[in-house]
C-alpha cells in the first residue's frame, strides 16, 4: 500500500535523516523511538473503517488523526493492503480478524447466561414453547440474548474490552501512524518501515486480487519475509471476499432461524399447540427465510471466481509485472529484493521471491482459507460460526434445558442432536454453497445453482445433524460420530490452525532468505 510521500524520502537532507533514522540500505532499522506510533484497532473500524477511505484530507485533519496514536515499543499488527479496495471491505474483514473470537464468546456466553438466570428464577421464562418428539422445551429469550451479545461484540469490542481491564490493540496504518504534516519526521518514518515491521507481532494482508499487482505491496511483503522472525511473527492473508460470503450467509440462517424464538407469539395465531409442536411446523418455520439463501450462493459464486483469479495471479505472479504510481521507485525496491532474496543479484532475487509467493505464500493463503482440494472447506470454521449464530444459538440454550429432559438417552439424544448441528451441520452450510459454485457444477451459467440455494441449504442439515434421517437412538449416536469425522477431515486446516501445526509454525525454513534469530524491533 503505497505510503503517502514516499517520493520524498530522497529529497530530505543526510544529515537531518540520520538524526531520526538508521538505515540498512533503504530498509531503515531503528529510528527515533518517537517515530515508533501505534494506532488502536479502534480508531481502524470506526465509522466504517472511514481512516481507509482514499479521500484527500485537510492538513489539520492529517495532524489530529496522527496525534492520536501513540508512541508505543511494540504492533500488534502491520496491515497491508491497496489502497484501491473499498474501505467497507476492509471495515467487514477487520471486524472479523480483531473482533471474531470475543463475539463468539460473547454469544455463547450471553446465551448461556441468560439461560441460567431463567433456570435459577432470577427472571422469568418468556417465550416457551416445547417440541411434541421428547418434549424439548426452547425458550426464546436466551437465543436474542445471545444473538444481540455476539453482534455487539462483533462491531464494538475494541470499545468494549477496556470494560475487562484490557489495554488496546495497537496497529500500524501508513496514513495515520507515519506523521503526514512534518515533511523531517514523514521522510524518517517512511524510510523506517524495516522499524515498524520488526515491531510487529503480525503482519496482515488484507488481500484483494489486485493486492499482488502493486509494487509497494508486494514490498512490503517482501521487506518483512526479510526480517520476520521465525516462531515469534506470522504473516497472516484475509481475502477481502470472506465478508460478503459470511454476511449473507448470518442473514439468511437468521431470517431462517430465529423465528423459532417466536412460536409462542405466533403459533396460537395459526392454531399450533405451542406444548406439542411437530417437526413439520418448525421446518415449515423455516422455508421464508430459506429464499435468502439464493443470496448466499451467488455471493459465493463471486468468492469462487475471485479465488479463480487470485490462484491464477499467483501462479503468473512476477513482481516486474507489478503496477507503481511513480515508475521511479521500481529500481529502488528490486534493488532491495535483489540484497535480500538474491545477495545483491538482481535477477536472481526477483526469480527468488517471485518463487517464494508462487509456492510459500500460496500455501499461507490455503491455511489461512482451505485448501483446493476435495472435501475442503474455504471459509475459516470460527467465521462461520460466527454467521450461523441464528440457528447455533437453538442448541445451545437447548443444552441448558437438558436437565429437563426425561430419561437418560433422551438426554443424549438432545445433546448430539444439537452439538452435530453446532460443530458440522451448520457451518457445513456455506461450505456446500462454495463446493457447488465451482465451475464444474455451473451447467447453464450461475443461475441454476442459485434458484437451487433453499433446497441445497437443506442437504447437510438432513444427512448430518442427527434426528433429521431417524429418531432411533443407535442410529442417531452412530451417526453422530460419523458426522465429527467428517467435519474433522473437511475444517482440517482449521484445526491445524487452531493447534499451530500449519506450515507457517514449522521450524523448516525454505531457502529464499534467510531468517534472523533476533527481533529488530527490540534496537529500538
């Protein structure tokens, strides 16, 4: 993402660079402790990631958005992106990488809670109704509950979680972090960059397909591969499709699901028994909010083909095919590849790195998202989650509930029923959707496959949420332990992920460059 003002870096006298900056060729080392700004997560995402919008600003609004970082000794993060991409991308896939893992809690928790104030009597039990197989009470209150928690943590946690104690999250933005009024301090943070990425704990791509066609990304990338220290920093890669996917995605399993919570309201109005309602009622429940599901597919058609380009962009990829506003800089950074992939041989660095983003950051991109393969998902399982809360909270305020279910296999029987539609069933949902809008099922063009969107939404809740193809108890515990298998093999590199045994935490480096056993950010 090209820094504002780079072009500058050469104009500034030696004498009053070196004050402010040391360098190690143009990649600057250590610097001026001053220089060292953090922004917080928050100031990132607020009003909608406005600070990634490419308007020009004021020179006053310049200097008050970088008075308020702070001086800090370490990042938590360097975003890189293009400046090109829509800021509405960004805010959506921000609030996934920052804010996902406390919404989940809040969700669950937030349910759970509630549930539990209900059980204990502090408050009382609002929107009951109980299902005629087994009599399994829902109450509606603690799926809202929890729904409301986990979309205000998902949006506001970076506010929130100085509530908890905890300090915030500091980034580095180009735009905010380097100081854009003062053309002495602007030209040292800029030539500091190797500073900031020896700082940073993680270095985030916030990828696009044209993400890789500009030169100051690819930099970037280039310049903290050089410095990254192994076991201690990771670059990690968020496709900017993802967020689209999972929005439509929460939409339509909400617009599905949580009018379950409201039976009691409007079950009586269509004469049901709300103490005895069928499985067929509360399927039917569903089938409005089913058609949102059409939505969803053709959101995933477009993440297919954008991952089409972007593996067809990096199996070309050469970075002196790469697009630069100021033709000047080319020769400044294939000089630098060329020192650090290449001991200072020009074709032989860029063939070097050009080799390490077609195989190594390929594979990053897979952890990151799945795998090309079979069987495969392409959506990270927390983000998905995260999207099917409507019907995941369904199961867990009936977990809460079970000590009111009679007899032991009853029990059970509630239990897999829900935990099958929590760790596999749901999220297997857009997942199908991703395997289905590959080209090879798109016979007569994409519209086929999203008018089919309700009826294959179906397919995994029916053959892998247990009580769906038989409420025989054997067959449902069999069943249940088939379906964990089978979403163990297709969420397998989130699993991986989630116990760091993906490539990016294995010892074994490759041999592009050779990676430094210390951190630069501690020179400073």
């Amino acid at each position: 993402s090209p820094i504002a003002g780079r072009g500058q870096v050469e104009t500034m006298p030696a004498a009053e660079k070196k004050k402010l900056v040391d360098t190690d060729g143009e990649l600057g080392l250590t610097m001026d402790p001053s220089l060292l700004r953090g922004a917080t997560a928050d100031l990132l995402i607020k009003n909608r990631s406005e600070i990634f919008s490419s308007n020009v600003l004021s020179q006053k609004d310049l200097a008050q958005l970088h008075e308020s970082t702070a001086i800090v000794s370490f990042l938590h993060d360097f975003f890189s992106h293009s400046w090109r991409t829509a800021r509405l991308d960004k805010w959506a896939a921000l609030l996934l990488y920052l804010n996902a893992q406390a919404a989940a809690l809040a969700l669950v928790a937030g349910s759970v809670f509630w549930a539990l104030l209900e059980n204990f009597g502090v408050v009382p039990r609002l929107l009951v109704w109980y299902m005629a197989d087994r009599h399994e009470m829902t109450t509606g209150m603690p799926i809202l509950v929890g729904f409301v928690s986990g979309v205000t943590f998902l949006i506001h946690w970076q506010r929130i979680r100085a509530f908890f104690g905890l300090g915030p999250r500091y980034c580095f933005l180009d735009k905010v972090c380097i100081d854009q009024v003062n053309d002495s301090r602007k030209a040292a943070g800029i030539a500091s960059l190797g500073a900031f990425l020896g700082s940073a704990e993680n270095f985030v791509v916030l990828f696009s397909p044209d993400y890789f066609s500009r030169l100051w990304c690819c930099y970037e990338l280039a310049a903290f591969r050089h410095l990254q220290v192994a076991g201690k920093q990771k670059i990690t890669f968020l496709p900017l499709a993802f967020p689209r996917v999972l929005f439509a995605n929460a939409v339509a399993i909400a617009a599905a699901c949580v009018p379950h919570a409201f039976i009691s309201v409007f079950g009586p109005w269509l004469g049901i028994d709300i103490n005895n309602v069928s499985t067929n009622f509360y399927g039917a429940v569903t089938y409005p909010g089913s058609l949102l599901w059409c939505w969803t597919m053709y959101e995933c058609q477009r993440y297919v083909d954008a991952r089409d380009m972007i593996d067809e962009q990096l199996e070309n990829f050469s970075i002196t095919k790469t697009e630069c506003h100021d033709e000047k800089d080319r020769p400044r950074v294939e000089r630098e590849i060329a020192k650090w992939f290449g001991d200072g041989d020009r074709d032989e660095g860029i063939r070097k790195f050009d080799e390490y983003v077609r195989t190594d950051v390929r594979e990053l991109i897979d952890d990151m998202i799945g795998k090309r393969k079979p069987f495969s998902a392409g959506l990270p399982w927390l983000y998905i989650f995260i999207s099917s809360a409507g019907a995941i909270l369904e199961d867990i305020q009936s977990f809460t509930t079970l000590y009111l279910v009679p007899g032991f296999q009853d029990k059970v029987y509630c239990f897999i029923s829900g935990a099958s539609c929590i760790l596999v069933g749901t999220p297997m949902v857009p997942v199908t959707f991703l395997w289905c809008s590959s080209t090879r099922f798109r016979f007569l063009g994409k519209a086929p496959m999203i008018v089919l969107a309700p009826l294959i939404a179906w397919l995994p809740w029916t053959f892998l949420i247990t009580s769906f193809l038989s409420t025989d108890y054997t067959f449902c515990v069999v069943q249940f332990w088939l379906v964990l298998a089978f979403g163990a093999v297709v969420f397998r590199d989130s699993i991986a992920n989630l116990l760091g045994i993906n490539n990016q935490r294995k010892q074994v480096q490759k041999k592009y460059v050779q990676l430094p056993t210390h951190s630069y950010g501690s020179n400073l």
